[in-house]
DNA sequence: ATAAATCGCTAACGCGTGTTAGCCAAAAAA
DNA sequence: TTTTTTGGCTAACACGCGTTAGCGATTTAT
C-alpha cells in the first residue's frame, strides 16, 4: 500500500490535481486515461475516487483555477489610474508570467476546456468572451487617447492572447534563452505592435 | 443503402477526410469518433474503411498536406530576391489565408498532430522544426540589414505562428468584420512590432 | 487503548471504441 | 447481356475506458 505522500498544506487531491494538469498538458484531455494518471500518482486507479469525484471535476478545477487569476487581475489593472498603454503591457506581463510559471495548468485551461460539460463550460465561454472584451475596452480607450494606433481592437486581443500561448514552444524547445528575456522580446514585439 | 455523393474529381475518400477535418477541428481527434464520421457522411461506420486503412491515416493526410503547402511556399519566398521584411510578410500573408480559407484542415494540422504515430510523428516534428528555423532565418538576415529591429528571432517566430492560429477565435465569433480587414489588422500589428 | 475515519487495494461493471468478416446490391466494364 | 468491381450493409470482435462496490490496513481522534 503506497500512500500518496504530502506535505504539509498540500492535500491528496492538490497532489492528484497538479499530476492532472501535467498528464492532460502532455496527451489532451481525452487521451489521458485515469489509468495514466493513478500511474503518475503512484496508486491504482480506483484509489483516486476517494479524493475526487471525476475525471471531469479536474477538468473544471484547472480551469477555473486559472480563469479566476486572470478576472482577478484585470478587475486590479482596470481600477489602476494608469495610461491604457500601461495598462495592456501589465495585463501582457501578467499572461506572460501565467503561460511561464504555470505552464500546465494555463495551458490545459487554454486548450482542453472544450471538453468541459455543461454547465461549467458555458459558464467558462462566458469568462473568456467577457474577460477578452474587457481586454479590448482597454485597447480602444488608448485608441481614443492616441497611445495605440487605429486598429481593430479584438483582433488585437485575438493576436496578444495567441501568441502568448506560443510561450508552450518555448518551454518545450531545448536551447532556451531566459524567461526574462523571453518576456522583453514579447512585450517589445506586441507592444510595438500596437504603438507606434 | 446511400452511396456517398461525389462530383468529378472528388473522390469518396476526399469526402472523408474533408468532413474529417471538420469533425476533428471541432471535437479533437481523440473525441472524435468513426461512427460520428460515419453519420456526418452519411454512411455506416464500417463502411467507411472500404475507402481509407484507419482513423490515423486521416489525420496523416490532413497534417501532410498543410506542412507541404507551408513548405512549398517557403521554398518559393526564400528563392525571390526582395527585402527580408518583405518575404516576412508575404509568409504572414500565407499563413493568414490558410487559416481563413482552409481553417479546418489548418486548425487540426495546428492541434492535433499530437495524435501522430511514429514515423510519422518524428516526420511532422521535424518539418515543422525545419520550417520554423527557416523562418527566423529570415528574420536574422532582416535583423542584419536593419530592416527588423533587434529581437530573438525565434520568439518572433513563434509569436506570429500563435497569433495566426488565433484565426480561429475569428471564425467562430458572431461579428466577425471582414477577412481582408482582418488580413490588414494583422499584417499592421505584426509587421509594426518587427520593425518601427 | 479503543473507536472512527481515512485511504489504499482487487475485482468487476457497462459502455463506447476502432476495426474486421462476410454478404449482397448497384454500378462499371466486358 | 454477362461479368467484375465497387461500395454499401449487419454483426461481431477485442480492448480500453471511467467508475463503483466492498474489503482490510493504517492513521487519526477520543
């Protein structure tokens, strides 16, 4: 009997969460089986039920994890009294920072949430769609105030959400340059993008 | 018993693979079952393998014809004698058009090559490798000529491939403006943050 | 020390999967 | 018109999946 072991303030599920996310990151949701994922843990299969109640549920857990942090960030950035330029190069760092240190799980929210049932999934859509228009609200309001050039402002969204996600090319190349200036180059790109 | 309909020079198997395109682009090629192809084509499950040899080998040809389409044109962009810039973004005008006129077959090539088997998989990696070192090769040699501010070319080039496949974000949202208002936005922005 | 809760295990379930075999009608070739 | 090929069909296969039941050992609480 192997015990999955813990430190202290980590729970057995956190544990069983975090192995997920990794599992879900490297096969897709649909091809990791629980099987998979009892292995990574170190136990049989059925021994994850007594501390999840499905496959699914880690699913849900991940995402809205993740969802969470970025509307609690934005809700932050869009109360600052700051200029809408200085404004999008933190909400950027802030993904930049996300898609580096916690690649899998922003990874996994990213791009396995189509597998979510309702009604988690529409409620997930709903976030995005909602988050990405606040994201665009502050790219037209620097519009108006002549820091970014005329542009459409959910494209621009659309293009600074994507590429961030390229950050999963970088982590799984072999000659990394470092995440500091993996962020400079980014932001010097799509920041420059926009301005100008 | 209904036969599947083709025109001239549409074969049955072209049938296939086109609404298996479809079908993986929306469900995942793990999620995506033969016996949804089957009903999405009109036909009994079974039937379907008198015209193909197995569920992969529709996601080879599909990942195969768009890496050669990629490869063919940048041989093409490589051999002409104008500026880096503007062989930059010829391929950003490609890869744009690819993904708004052939998003499916492009979208699934993008996200699901994963599901490759061997020899296959090491195959599409490498191309895929090949093709992107081309690509910030010619970002280098703008770089040099000072046509392209100082950057990390690879960033760059994993920046525009992402941004691209944000397309889809574009093909499934509700107002969409238009394919060539959208071809110009991203040439201005993705343009604009290599040069400047 | 005793009782209760926690957390492993084995066995098994029902179901959906990709795929094959074998048959027969329609279409194409002779 | 006859023969051959093509392309449907039904039935079935072996397998892997998520999940549950029920048991016993270890840990925790009383």
């Amino acid at each position: 009997m192997a015990r999955i072991k813990t430190d202290k303030n980590i729970s057995r599920k956190d544990v069983i969460v975090t192995k997920a996310a990794s599992l879900f990151r490297e096969k897709g949701f649909k091809a990791a089986s629980m099987r998979d994922l009892a292995e990574a843990v170190g136990v049989e299969a059925a021994s994850l039920y007594n501390h999840i109640k499905s496959k699914t549920e880690l699913l849900h857990e991940l995402c809205f994890s993740v969802a969470n942090r970025f509307l609690q960030k934005i809700d932050e950035v869009e109360a600052e009294k700051i200029p809408a330029i200085e404004k999008i190069e933190k909400l950027l760092r802030f993904h930049i920072n996300e898609m580096i240190h916690h690649y899998e799980e922003v990874y996994v929210s990213d791009r396995e949430w189509k597998h979510l049932a309702d009604p988690y999934l529409s409620n997930f859509q709903n976030q995005r769609r909602i988050y990405r228009k606040r994201f665009a609200a502050i790219i037209e309001s620097g519009i108006r105030n002549h820091e970014v050039k005329k542009i459409d402002a959910p494209t621009a969204v659309l293009i600074m959400l994507h590429a961030i996600s390229g950050i999963e090319s970088w982590h799984r190349s072999t000659q990394k340059i470092s995440a500091a200036e993996l962020e400079e180059n980014m932001v010097t790109i799509l920041v420059g993008g926009l301005t100008q």
